[in-house]
C-alpha cells in the first residue's frame, strides 16, 4: 500500500513516540509498502511553549494538501494530535477520505501537569481529535480499558517491540568511561526527557543504597540537578553508548504516570536489567508475571526486589517484542480505500483542484 504517516513528533526530538513511529516505518517498507511521513522538519515551526525542543509547525494545511494529492495514499494514519495531526484530521474529514489515529502520551495528564488545564478538558479535546478516526491504536489492554471508559471508540492494540540487536547483555560497563569508577553499587538508572510529566523526582526522592543516575535531557533537568546533587546527570546519549547506559545499571526504575507503555521498559529488560515500576499504565501490561522486573505503589520495595532477579531471565522476555509484528499489527489496524472506490476518489480529487486553479 501507499500510507501516509502524520506526526508532530519527529527526529531529532528522541522519545519513544518517535522511536516507534521511525521503526515501524522502516519495517514497513522492508514488507514491500510506500511510506510518505508528514513531519514538522519539512515546513516552518516554531518552538513548543514549555518545551522548545519540540517544534510546532502552523499554517502547514495548503502544503499537506498537495502532498496528499501528490501521492494518492491508499491509506493515512494520524500519530499526533498536534498542529500536523489537527490539518491532516481536517482534510480528511473534509475530503471524506478515511483514516486511523494513535494515543501514544496521556495528552489531558501531560497539559494538565504544565498549565492550569482540568484534565476533563483534555479529555474532551481528545475525543473530538479521535472520533472520526476508523480506528484507534493503542498500546496496552489497560490503555484501551481507561479509554473506553472515558467514551471512546473503535480502539484496537498496536503493540512495540524492542531492538535485540542494539539492547544485549554483551555490551561493556560504561559508567567507569564516564567518570563512574567510584560510584557506589548498585546503580539505579532513569532514561528519558526529564520533564515534569516523568514524575523523575519521585525516583530521585527514595531512599536506597548505591547511586542514582539519570540518562536524558529536557527542561526540568537543570532544577533537579540543583535539587538532587548526589545523583549523576549524563545527559542525552544515543545508539550503543545508550544501550550500554542501560546494560551497566544494576535496575531501571521507571516513575511514570503519564507514558501509555514505556519503551524504555523493554530496551532495559533487552539487555537483562531488570525494571522497577509503579502500576500505571505500560508496567502494569508488561511487567506482571514476566520475572523481569517488580511494580509496587511503594517504588522503594519495588527496586530492592528487582535485585533478586535473573538476568538471563530479563532478556529471554524480552525477546518476546518484535518491531516486525509491530509494523504488522499497525497495518492491520489500517483503514484503506476499497480498490473500486479508490481510483475514482483521486481522479475526482484531480478534477476538483485543476477547477479551483482556473478559477483562481
């Protein structure tokens, strides 16, 4: 097929939206189809208030129109519900054309954190953006059950996967590298943008024996290393040197509230660490019964236990999550034009834009 992709969020913003979006796409391709991604690198943008890593493209409709009718897509998915996702939903919506949507950030909780907006307001913007959507793809059970309870339709699973390449227990130690030789065992690592919404000072907040480490960049970074002076902040790193990041921590604790699944999650259990977690959305779907990691509301408890377990049984679960059944499931959830219908839908397209070229 020729599918169009949509996002706000795109390279070199490093998240797991993006990481997920940039895997299936390549894995899709690599199953033979065309992919056309419409991102915010390819207009004018300005930066996101809070936050001007991410960048915002507005008045971006007129030429998302012409790549749409440039490229005739059999099928179009929404990732975002940004300014790019806001003029993709309307065009469809305005040309009839179907199309599906995804919930990769706990929208209404991450504005609700930022600015003085109730999160029942979020939710009502969020089920405006997804009503006309044939299908929206989420990443947990759990996702899908809150969701439905808030009144939303049509939600089918898309699940992840993990690079079991990249994220191995072979990898060499690295904090030694980075000025670590002394740091006291076990080490206790975070990954991700240290944001608000990361809930990091929750992990940074407990008591436990050895050394907190924080691997990410963002806009609270700067407050809780003033905060925390005792933890080690190594910024962003990327590739291997991440994934050594992950293999060199005894456990990862992951504070979230906020993320819907939590890549992170299966890049630490690829290389045997094992994840401690709160019960919220992501963890609860994934960590349950897989002796690969401990979720308790007591975060504490929850990271002394991870040490007790075996690493080797951390990765064998991890070995469960492809990108290829990934790539496979979201085209699956699909919407694409009825072969009879598609041809005469763009030949109309065609027909309608050479009209209102004359006229102008």
């Amino acid at each position: 097929m020729r599918i169009v992709l949509a996002t706000d969020a795109w390279e070199p913003q490093v998240n797991g939206v993006v990481r997920t979006l940039t895997r299936t796409i390549a894995e899709c391709q690599a199953m033979g189809h065309e992919m056309e991604v419409i991102h915010p690198g390819q207009f004018k943008t300005i930066p996101c208030p809070t936050y001007p890593e991410i960048r915002l493209a507005l008045g971006a409709e007129e030429e998302i129109r012409e790549r749409l009718r440039a490229f005739e897509p059999e099928a179009v998915h929404i990732a975002t519900e940004g300014p790019i996702g806001i003029a993709t939903r309307r065009i469809c919506v305005e040309w009839k054309l179907p199309f599906t949507t995804s919930y990769h950030t706990k929208f209404p909780e991450y504005v609700s954190a930022r600015f003085p907006i109730p999160v029942q307001v979020g939710y009502a913007y969020m089920k405006w953006f997804h009503k006309p959507s044939g299908r929206l793809m989420v990443a947990t059970p759990t996702l899908r059950d809150e969701l439905e309870s808030h009144g939303f339709k049509n939600v089918s699973p898309w699940t992840r996967g993990v690079d079991t390449e990249l994220f191995n227990p072979a990898l060499e130690p690295i904090y030694a590298e980075l000025g670590g030789a002394d740091w006291p065992r076990p080490f206790w690592l975070n990954v991700g943008r240290v944001a608000v919404e990361k809930n990091i000072e929750a992990f940074l907040k407990l008591d436990l024996p050895g050394t907190k480490i924080v691997v990410g960049d963002g806009p609270a970074r700067a407050d809780l290393e003033a905060a925390y002076p005792d933890a080690k902040f190594l910024g962003a790193r990327f590739g291997e040197e991440l994934a050594r990041c992950f293999r060199d921590a005894d456990v990862f604790v992951f504070p979230s509230w906020t993320d819907t699944f939590g890549l992170v999650i299966l890049e630490a259990m690829a290389t045997g660490t094992p994840v401690a977690a709160y019960p919220a959305h992501g963890p609860i779907d994934i960590i349950p019964g897989s002796n690969a990691g401990v979720i308790d509301d007591d975060l504490q408890k929850a990271c002394m236990a991870c040490l007790d377990l075996d690493r080797a049984t951390v990765r064998a679960y991890a070995e469960r999550f492809s990108w290829r059944a990934c790539a496979e499931e979201f085209v699956q959830n699909l919407k694409p034009y009825p072969e009879a219908e598609k041809t005469r839908f763009w030949r109309r397209l065609r027909r309608l834009a050479r009209t209102r070229r004359r006229a102008a």
